[in-house]
C-alpha cells in the first residue's frame, strides 16, 4: 500500500473522496493543492497537516498564505507550485486529480520521480499519451488509472494474458448522462443546469457537461490506448445506464470478463493506492439480486457528435488529441457562462480540428503550443 501521497485536486470531487480514503487507510497526506476554493483548502490542511499547500491562482494563494500563517505549512503557487506539490519529499504516490491540462506537466515531474501516478487527469494522456507512457517507462513508474472505466479494465486484465495478442477489445461503458435517449431537437434546446443534473454520479462542473456531450467518454478511449497500448480500434463503447459494469476485456478467446461495483468513486481511489493488495472500503457492497436488470445499448453518435469526434481524433493520432482536448475545455467554459449553445461545443472542436494542423510524434513544446492555439481560436471565434 502507498502509505504517503501527495493529492493534486484536493477541492474537488475526486480530491475529497481520496482523503477519505487516506483517513479510512491511515494515509499520510504530504502535499494537497486547490485553485481557488481556499476555504476548502484551509480546512484540509488543518485536517491532514500536509508539509506543502499549493494554490494555483497566484491572489487566492497569498490570501490562504495568511491564512494558515499559524500552521508549519510551506505554501506555493501557480504552475510551478503544482510541480512542487507532486513532487513534496515523502510522498509515494501522487493522485493527480486536478483538471484539464495544469496536471501535465506535474505528472511528468513525479513520472521522473520513479513515484506511483494515480491517474484521475485523463487530459494528461490525451494530450501527451505516447510521450507520458514512454517516460513513465524509462523511469519505472507505476500509472494506476482512477477513472472508474479504466480502472475497469485494469482489473480485468489482472493475472491473465496482457500480451497484445490476447486482448480482442476493451469495451468501456458509459451512462448516457442526463440526456440518454433524448434527440438533436430537444438537445437544441439544452441548458448548462439541465446538462448538470447526471443522473449517477456526483462529478465537477467541467466533467458533468462532458458526460452530457459524451466527449468524456471519447477522451477515455483516447486515455485507455494510450493506458493499455492498444489500437483506439480494440475499443468499443457502450451504454450502460445503471452504471454497474464498469468496463469490460474480451479476449482472444471470446470470454469476457467484467468488473462490477456499486457507482462509489471511492473504490477505484482506494485500489489505485493498495493496488496490487485489496482492503475493506467505504464503498457499499453491490447486491446483486436487488440490483435486478443491467442493460446494454449502443450510443447515438447523430444526438452525440462530441463522441465520434473524438474517435476520429484517436485514429488520427499526433497533435490532434491536444487540439480537440483544449477546444473542448474552452468551448465547455463558453457553454456553462452561457455564451455558447450546447451543440456549439462539438462545432468549436470541429472547427479547431480543422483549422489546427496535425503533426505525428510531437514534443511536449509543440503539444503545450498546440494547446494553446485551440484555446485562442475558440475563444476568439466566439469573441
């Protein structure tokens, strides 16, 4: 077990679930890390003692410095306080659970740590798969996903063949999101507070509009070929509204296996810090029988263009998934204050793919530099 962490992303969703987790096991907190919820932040860190705060907005952090002036805290700031934060002395994990692409460069700084990734930052993989992977290989450091879909399948493949050949397809599962079942008119006509409501899990803002628009599940199969080096063509999607099955491997053999758990984000924190041991958690135990039907169906890409979007993107490879994964972060912002409707989402991405030239095998300046343009063209194609 991974008995001292430091958590990136600890406001969030994500982040208040890893520290209950770090309380249920006993877990050292060595570094936490917010953008702006201070107040948050500062109830953390009276909590867990951690010997590093970082707050992204530079204001907040001076704001939370005076703050907690009477604890032994070093507080940082900015990208470069992210950095100092994943790489706090002590820490052997480091739980990545901020959003967007400010967990890049973090990630990579405790990837060359040789330090255990618990991976809930799916853009880190999207934008710079090849390059993450490659180095987390050449420095022996473990990347244990936290998503519940990856985390799926990571424990489907346990102990049975992980060679390429005996993989058939990994088959990840998606909810619908609140707008499962409805068509392109009514979608029209969708609201940010509409597109908030899902109807299982309890997700931040930037990650609920995505279910919504189902991009998040297009940037998850970019995430696994990237996680499990296979073709984006071995993966298929499928939704799942009861959001029980997880995720799902079929093998060359045609037997399928499945990995089945109440909706507890919880449970895949936990695993990814005691992986390969299990422990007790406070996740609810799945009745099965009560639990009655699961169903299954295939998803519609015509009401959902952000997800075919997104698959094309994975084929295509490159700078692609940068573009696609910045214009979305952008075009979301747009939508959720109201000055973009919700299928301009996926018409900004498209836009930006097109306008935006891709390139194989990019560096991490050429990746950042790429980022940068899709956010700058959004916003001022809507400006």
């Amino acid at each position: 077990m991974q008995n001292a962490i430091s958590l990136l992303g600890s406001t969030g969703s994500i982040g208040r679930q890893t520290l209950e987790v770090a309380e249920l096991l006993g877990v050292t907190v060595c570094a936490l890390s917010a953008g702006q919820n201070i107040k948050l932040l500062e109830e953390q860190t009276r909590r867990f003692r951690p010997a590093v705060a970082a707050v992204y907005d530079e204001d907040a952090a001076r704001d939370f410095k005076a703050r907690v002036r009477d604890l032994d805290v070093r507080v940082v700031s900015g990208g470069e306080g992210l950095i100092e934060a994943a790489r706090a002395d002590g820490a052997v994990a480091v739980v990545t659970a901020v959003v967007g692409t400010a967990g890049l460069l973090p990630t990579l700084a405790a990837i060359d740590l040789g330090r255990r990734i618990a991976l809930a930052n799916k853009e880190t993989l999207v934008c710079a798969g090849e390059l993450v992977m490659d180095r987390a290989r050449s420095r022996g450091a473990e990347i244990i996903p936290v998503d519940s879909e990856h985390s799926a399948i990571f424990q489907c493949l346990e102990g049975r063949g992980k060679s390429a050949g005996s993989i058939k397809k990994l088959i990840l599962t998606a909810s619908g999101g609140p707008f499962r079942g409805m068509d392109k008119e009514t979608l029209r006509r969708a609201t940010p507070e509409m597109a908030l409501r899902h109807p299982n899990w309890n997700m931040g803002r930037k990650v609920s509009i995505d279910s919504a628009t189902m991009m998040n599940k297009g940037l998850e199969v970019i995430e696994a070929a990237h996680l499990f080096s296979v073709s984006p063509s071995m993966i298929e999607v499928v939704v799942h509204p009861e959001s029980i099955v997880h995720s799902m491997v079929e093998f060359a053999d045609n037997s399928t296996i499945a990995q089945l758990s109440v909706p507890d984000m919880r449970l895949p924190i936990q695993y990814a810090l005691t992986y390969p041991a299990r422990a007790p958690s406070l996740a609810a135990a799945l009745d099965i029988a009560r639990q009655g039907r699961l169903t299954f169906e295939e998803p519609d890409y015509d009401a959902f263009p952000c997800l075919s979007l997104a698959l094309q993107t994975a084929r295509d490879g490159g700078l692609a998934s940068a573009v696609l994964n910045a214009a979305n972060e952008t075009a979301v912002e747009l939508f959720l204050t109201g000055k973009l409707s919700f299928y301009g989402i996926p018409e900004s991405i498209s836009a930006a793919l097109g306008s935006i030239k891709n390139a194989e095998n990019p560096s991490l300046d050429e990746i950042i530099e790429a980022d940068k343009a899709a956010r700058r063209f959004v916003k001022e194609r809507h400006g």
